[in-house]
C-alpha cells in the first residue's frame, strides 16, 4: 500500500508514548566530539528497544530544553528524529521519525535563527526551504508523508542534517564555522585538564589515604 498522505496535526505523529513507563535522560553529545560527523544507519526493524529510544529521546529533547533531537545525538547512529515545536506542555504534539526523507523542497526560502543542543549556547541564522514534503515511518511502522512549512520545516531540515553527519554551522560562511570549531575545541581542551587535575589530586589522595 501507499504512504498514508496527511496534514501535519492528523496522523503523521504516530502513537502517544508508551503508557506507565519510566523514561531515561540521555547523554547529548556535543562538539568537538567526531561521532557527530558520522552517517547514521536506516532502522530495520521498529521494535520495543526502538520504542525505549523514541520515548528516552523524547524525555532528554523536553529536558534540555529542545524542539528537535536526532538519535546521534545521544550517541545511536540509527536515522531516528523526534520533533516537538509546541512552546507549552499543553500544546505538545510529538512527531516521531524513523528513516525520514525530504522528497521536495521549495525554491523558496525562509530564515531563522538557530541553535543546537549539540553546539550549545550558540545561534545564527541560517536559510532553508520555507516548505518541504517528508515522507518517514512512523512508530507503528507505517508509511506516512506530510509537508512540513515554517519553523516545522526549518526543524524537519535541521534534524535530518544530523543524520547524514552535518550540523547548522555547516550552512554559515567558512570563517563563522571556523570561529565555531575553535571555540569548541578551546573549551574541549580545558575540560580534559581539568578533569585530569582531579584525577591526580584524587590519586594524591588515595595514596596519603584521606
């Protein structure tokens, strides 16, 4: 059978999460870390561990805060994006998906500022498609396709960006990506001194037996 072909608030969702189960916050990587880079893998086959993934990653998106999350970013390279642009807990509509794909992207473009928990505290405008056609699997595993406009649509382009190894800064000009990536690896270098200091002074401390 086909897709199932439906306006983004009807059925493109998919089911609401899993009833009484007790969900994780997930590490988010962020760089410099290569990982980020990597090409992620089609899912499958949508089982109960797939489910766990949707519901945890959902869990850590909401937490952080955020209003996208693709799986690589805690470190699963499977093509698996939540998206949930409500700006209250009321208006919450979670959009879960697996293996998605862009079929079309209008010629013309909107801009907006964005951010990503994977480049923290960081934010630039960025131009993309002000209207694209997703077509993904659900969590049932269904066929879905909708057109995403907006600020939907600036998400849907961001997140899938992850999964072919790319970030937003990729879409700014060569010295901002440039100032990006040395402040990232500056503060990279700090946190490994510092963390070994402590290993040191807790070593110092082991041996004097305080």
């Amino acid at each position: 059978t086909g897709p199932i072909s439906c306006t983004i608030n009807v059925c493109a969702f998919g089911a609401p999460l899993t009833v009484g189960k007790i969900m994780a916050l997930l590490p988010i990587v962020t760089l410099p870390d290569p990982s980020l880079r990597k090409i992620s893998q089609p899912v499958d086959q949508i089982d109960a561990e797939i489910h766990r993934l949707l519901d945890d990653m959902l869990e850590t998106m909401y937490a952080a805060p955020g209003i996208g999350l693709a799986a690589i970013q805690v470190a699963v390279p499977k093509r698996i994006v939540v998206i949930d642009i409500g700006k209250t807990e009321e208006e919450r509509s979670p959009l879960f998906l697996i293996n998605p794909e862009i079929t079309w992207a209008s010629e013309e473009l909107s801009l907006y500022q964005e951010g990503c928990l994977s480049v923290p505290d960081y934010y630039e405008d960025v131009k993309r498609p002000a209207t694209v056609q997703v077509r993904h699997l659900n969590r049932e595993g269904q066929l879905v396709e909708f057109k995403a406009e907006g600020l939907l649509a600036t998400v849907v382009q961001h997140e899938l960006d992850h999964l072919e190894g790319g970030l937003f800064i990729d879409h700014l000009s060569r010295l901002k990506r440039d100032r990006v990536m040395k402040k990232f690896n500056k503060a990279a270098r700090i946190d490994e001194i510092i963390t070994q200091r402590r290993r040191e002074i807790e070593h110092q401390s082991e041996e004097a037996g305080v």
